[in-house]
C-alpha cells in the first residue's frame, strides 16, 4: 500500500455527474492540492457527497475528466472516507478497526488497534458491540476507521451534521489534529461555523456548480459573489 | 392406553425410544449441518455475484423452500435404489439415504433465505465495503458473519422443517424397526396400529425436543450477545 | 469458543450414528421386502428374534403395500419377498425376479363394519352376499386402493359378486390409497365397512365402534408366500442368508414360531408350508 502514486493534486476537468435525466454536478472544474484542509461548503443537494464520491472513485464522471496526481482513476488508493451517516459492522468497536486494517492490508494485532482507538478517544469502549455506540461515538470509530488506512487524503462528509456540540467538538478536534499530521482533509459541510474552524480552502457549490473558491479567511469577509454573500447572510440559495 | 399413560411409558426410559430420538436428532442434525456446508455459500453466492440465469435461479430457489418431503423422498428413492443410477453405493434403506433427503429438502430453504438476508445486508454496507476496497472473498465472509443471528434462525426454520417431516424419510429408509425408525416416522406407524393415544405421546416428545433445540440455540445467541465477540 | 467447540460436539454426536450406512451391508443382515399387514400385527417383532438368535442374522423389514413390496424386489432393493397375493407373486417369479415361492402361512380377511350394521350383513357366511347387500344399501365401503394383498383379494371379491365399484366409483365406496391401519382408523371414523385381514384387526388398538359383521366365507382364506429375489438379476443379493431366512421361516422352527404368535390368546396366523414349497 505504501507504493501506490499519489492521489493528488486531484483536477477535475469540465466534470459532470448525472444520474439519469438529473445532473447532480455541473461543468466542474476544481484542483484540490496537498496542504490546509479544503472545505466544501454549500446548502443540502448543492453536490458535495457526489464530488466526494467522486475522490473516492465510488463514481465516475458522466462528462469530463478527473485525474488523480496526473494519473487516470485506475490505480489504487491510499485514500478514505467517513460518511455522513456511518455503517457499523455488527461487532465490537475493536473488531470494526481490525476489518478495516486488514482490508487496508495493514497487521490487525491488539496495539495498532488499540492505538487507533486512542487517537480518536473510544479505547475505553474497544469491547462494547459498534452499534450501541451513541452516534458521535459512532462517527469517531468511522473516523479511526478511515484512520486505519494510513489515507493521504480523507474524505469526510457532513460528520458532525447530527451531534450536539460536546460531540462535535471531539470529531472537529481530531480532524483538525490529523490535519496538521500531514493528511489532506476533504470536508463537505453546510455548517458555517464548523466551515470558518477548519477550513484551509472554501469551495461554495450550488445547484451543483462551484460557485465561488477562496481562501478560508477571505471568503468570509469579502466573497466576491452575490450567491455567497446571501449564504453568508443566511438566505436559502437555491 | 390414555395420553398419561403413554407419556409415563414414553418418560420411563425406553431404551427402545431413546434409540430412536437419539436417531431422529442424528439425521435431522446431519442433514442441517450439510444443508449449511451448502446453502449458505450457495445463498451468499446467489446475493453478491451478477451471472446469466441469476434471477431464474433466486425463482428457483424460492419456489423450492415448499418441495413436498415425500416428491423428495421418491426422489431420492429412484437415485438410490439398486435400480437407479446410484445404486452401487447401497444405500437405500439406510440412516445415510435418510441424511441425503432430508439434506436436500432444507439446503433450498436455507439457500434462499441466505439469499435475502444477504443481498439486505449487502445494500447496507455496499458502500462502506467499496470505500475500504474491501476483496470478493473478505466481502463474502465479513457478510456472513454480520448475518450469523439471521443465520442461525434460519438453520432453525431449516431443523425445524427436517424434524417435522415423514414423507421424505419413510420413503429412503423404509422405517425399518431399530435401524432407520425416527420420531415422525414411529407416529405415523402407532397411529396406523391404532395407538392414537401413544402416537400423541410421541407426537409431544417430538415437540419438546425441537423447543429444546431451539432453546438452546436462544441461550446461545444471548450468551454471544452479551459478549459480543 | 463456543461455535466451533459447538460444530465439533455435533459431529460428535452424529458421526457414530451415521456410520452404519454402507458399512452394514457388511455386517450379518438381509432386507426382507413385507406388507404392513404383515408388520401391523406384530409378527415380525415376535418371530425375528428368534431368528437372529439362531443365526446371528439381522433382518430388516421394509413394510410397504404388496404391490410396492414387490417392485422393491424387482430392483433389487430387498434381498427376500414376503408378501400376500398368490397370483402376482406367481408373475413375479415367472418373470424372472424370484428363485421360486414358498407357501408359509395363512390367516383370513374378514369383513369388518359399525355395530349397528346399516347395510344388514350380520347373520350371514357369504362374503359375496355380504358386499352385494352393502352395494344395495349403498352403506360406506373403506378401500384400500393400494395394489396391496388385501386390496387385489378385495377386488377379486367384488368381482366374483358381479360387481365393480373401483370402476363405477359410487361415493359410498372411499378409496383411500393407505395401509390397513389407516383404513381401519378411517373405517371407524366414518362407520363403514371394510375388509380386513384377522391379523392386523386383532393387534388393532382403535376399533371404536368396529366389530367383525362376517367371516368364516373360505373365499376369504389369505394366503402368505417367500421368495428369494433373483441373484441373477442383482449380483449384490445376499442369497446364502436370504435363504438361511426363508429355509427357516419354512421350517418346523419357523412354523412353530408363527404359531406360537397370539395376541389375548388368539393365534393370528396358520402356518402352512410344506417342505417341498
């Protein structure tokens, strides 16, 4: 697994995504570089989960070109995933995290288990059965998860959308700690505030177009269009 | 004889009796062990891989789960008899043939069962599995054992089927006295002896035995439960 | 723990059950193709230990219509046939299937009905009057409709009366396509008459309302007969103990053994060989 080339820069080329008559992405073109997380931000059905499914090559484009570190999406990938509402398999906490190292490829014993729990906080709960986890302890164990898989980028979509705030404070602290250990960090949220804590990169999509790319700091004090500004005010963008 | 009668001469002991439940739990047992080995495969088979003649043969599967014990029973019959294809093996009349019968009533059961409860737990955790690049192999294991609860209620149903039927067996083993006689089979002879109230006897040892089959298969699933391994 | 340990006590458990299959065909047994009549009454669980504590031979009986009994024979499924129907077990061994027939026993039908009797056959000895009366009253007849002994005598019967409700199929003729216990069950339950052979209605624990209605006719005389299956035609046949079987069903041992098979201090079956066959 450590051979495989690496994903990024990803650039997405005049990309379209239509599922049937629907085009759920329009006409993207996007490069995601290594460094500073990028967030993708915008309302419910703007495109987010589908551009990420897109980085995971869960998808391809309909139209267009996407490649990966100048690759095409043939090759494997270093990268992984945790969406916005996690399935757990029917274990325990620890014998999810040893599923996915040994689908990663990587030695399942006690200690990497163990010490991908700590990371994400849960190593008291290795033994209790994943789905009696509450749902932020869920969306941590999917994050140690996607951890397991040493990604170089790390896809999350909308996690913390359903967790009160003590809960989403843990999630958003161990994201922004795997971000400054070196992993790419690929946000979509439609969260504002959670937006303006994380964000490296803004890239505002609606009615699944980007709309508008800037840096974190300078989207928010001065969005250059009149579609973000609404967001920004809190209108629904349609 | 009156029911109490019969139950007392069932629970004091009879060696004679005790031979047969111990040979109806033997065949019954065998054939769902086999109808396992080979239904749940053949399910998860059926639910995870895209072939020519899939669909005709979840139709199959499903249409099959109602097989008549006593079509399969005449079945196997025709393959095991002297006269038949699979005469040289001898075993007609005998516990094997009996095991054989009963195998392929329930392996259909299990198959389509498996089926579904797979291709459910499939479309839960499709993506996930995709995500984490998750191989054929790996996929099909992981499923299965996600499904052990649903299985194993499933391998009930298929005892359960097995232990309730007569015409299957009658037929392959021939009922013959201390060698291929079962619980079903020995009802069906004292009530055409007239011993209705002894056949009713044997008919609720016959019952309680599945209860404790599947009371023990409960207590195991609540065991596991609690420990989740 | 647990599931493994669990798989491997059930085998276990099973295995040693299960291995008797093709490995008796090695011990000391031979199949004996029978009648459930033959079975129903009891005899065989009386004479055949007798037998296996003489020789050490186990016999296995696979009761089923005569019918279906002898079909057996025919593919080789049983080593020996003991069934009740003279003229198909005469076909039989003139095609070939059986060595030669024996006479070994014999025991009666009677003609079984509801004590209250609607079709008024009581008082008489003529089976042929009897089932000629029970078609004129259209009273509820039990056939086994099996292809079995009792079936193929009941049948000749009516024949010989002139009449043909098998063929005519009047709704107060029931065939049922079942053992005789099941149609003495059946019989009981519905207040018909039936033809039955004394042996099984003896050893029968459900008479209800039954009673014997006629007997005594010598048109009823049921006589039973051995063959050995053809080894000729199977090679597999074990034709030394099946034969050791017949031999002593034939002899005075045998005889004396069929004989001394009462049930409430009634003899069941007439033994009736002769050394000869």
């Amino acid at each position: 697994m450590r051979d495989t080339p690496s994903d990024l820069p990803i650039k997405l080329e005049a990309v379209t995504v239509r599922a049937g008559a629907v085009s759920i992405l329009r006409d993207v073109t996007l490069e995601i570089a290594s460094g500073a997380p990028t967030v993708l931000l915008g309302p419910n059905g703007s495109g987010k989960s589908t551009l990420i499914r897109l980085g995971m090559r869960l998808i391809s484009p309909s139209a267009g070109r996407i490649t990966f570190g100048g690759h095409s999406a043939a090759s494997g990938t270093r990268s992984a995933v945790v969406f916005q509402k996690p399935v757990m398999l029917r274990r325990t906490a620890a014998a999810n995290i040893a599923f996915a190292l040994l689908a990663a490829g990587r030695p399942s014993d006690a200690g990497t288990v163990f010490h991908l729990l700590s990371q994400v906080g849960l190593a008291a709960l290795a033994d209790r059965p994943a789905r009696r986890l509450s749902g932020g302890e869920q969306q941590r164990l999917a994050l140690a998860r996607a951890l397991a898989r040493t990604p170089e980028v790390l896809y999350l979509d909308e996690p913390t959308a359903s967790l009160d705030p003590a809960a989403t404070k843990s999630v958003e602290d161990i994201i922004a700690r795997t971000a400054s250990e070196g992993i790419k960090i690929v946000m979509a949220t439609h969260d504002l505030g959670q937006a303006r804590r994380l964000a490296g990169d803004i890239v505002f999509l609606a009615g699944g177009r980007i709309v508008e790319q800037a840096a974190s700091p300078h989207f928010f004090t001065s969005p250059s269009t009149d579609a973000a500004r609404r967001f920004l005010a809190g209108d629904l963008v349609l | 004889m009156n029911a109490t009668d019969a139950v007392q001469l069932i629970w004091s002991g009879d060696a004679n009796l005790f031979a047969i439940v111990r040979l109806s739990l033997a065949v019954t047992l065998a054939a769902t062990f086999l109808a396992a080995v080979l239904g749940l495969p053949l399910g998860a088979f059926a639910a995870l891989v895209r072939f020519p003649g899939r669909e005709l043969l979840v139709v199959v599967l499903n249409a099959f789960m109602g097989l008549p014990p006593v079509v399969v029973g005449l079945v196997v019959f025709l393959l095991l008899s002297r006269a038949g294809p699979l005469g040289e093996l001898g075993l007609l009349f005998t516990p094997t043939a009996m095991v054989v019968a009963q195998t392929m009533l329930i392996t259909p059961i299990v198959a389509a069962l498996t089926r579904q409860v797979i291709e459910d737990l499939w479309a839960e955790y499709r993506e996930e599995f995709q995500a984490m690049q998750v191989g054929p192999l790996a996929r099909v294991g992981a499923l299965l054992w996600d499904a052990r609860f649903s299985l194993v209620t499933i391998l009930l149903a298929g005892f359960g089927r097995a232990a309730a039927e007569v015409g299957a067996v009658i037929i392959v083993g021939g009922n013959i006295d201390g060698f291929t006689r079962v619980m079903t089979t020995t009802i069906a002879l004292e009530t055409s002896k007239g011993n209705l109230a002894l056949a009713v006897g044997l008919g609720l040892v016959l019952i309680s035995l599945v209860m404790t089959v599947n009371a023990l298969a409960w207590s195991v699933r609540r065991w596991s439960e609690k420990h989740a391994a | 723990m647990d599931f493994r340990s669990l798989v491997f006590a059930l085998i276990a458990l099973i295995t040693p059950i299960l291995s008797c299959g093709p490995a008796a065909a090695q011990e000391k047994s031979i199949v004996v193709a029978s009648t459930t009549s033959t079975q129903d009454s009891g005899l065989f669980g009386h004479i055949l230990p007798m037998f296996k504590a003489k020789t050490g031979i186990d016999v296995k009986v696979v009761a089923q219509g005569t019918g279906q009994a002898l079909d057996t024979g025919r593919r080789g499924d049983a080593d020996v046939v003991f069934v009740h129907a003279k003229a198909q077990e005469e076909q039989f061994v003139a095609d070939g299937f059986g060595v030669k027939r024996f006479d070994v026993m014999y025991n009666d039908f009677i003609l079984v009905g509801p004590k209250s009797d609607p079709a008024k056959v009581k008082g008489s000895k003529d089976i042929l009057a009897g089932l000629k009366t029970i078609n004129d009253n259209a009273a509820p007849f039990v056939s086994r409709g099996d292809k079995s002994g009792t079936h193929s005598a009941e049948l000749a019967l009516w024949k010989a009366a002139g009449l043909d409700p098998a063929g005519t199929k009047p709704t107060w003729y029931r065939e049922i396509g079942q053992g005789m216990g099941a149609a003495l069950n059946t019989a009981s339950a519905m207040g018909g008459y039936v033809l039955a052979d004394r042996g099984t209605w003896l050893s029968f624990k459900n008479k209800g309302d039954l009673e014997i209605v006629l007997e005594g006719d010598k048109r009823l005389f049921n006589q039973y007969g051995i063959i050995l299956v053809n080894p000729a035609k199977h090679a597999h046949i074990k034709k030394e103990m099946g034969q050791q079987f017949i031999d002593w069903v034939i002899s005075a041992e045998g005889q004396g053994a069929i004989r001394s098979y009462q049930i409430d201090g009634q003899q069941l079956f007439f033994p009736n060989a002769t050394v000869s066959g």
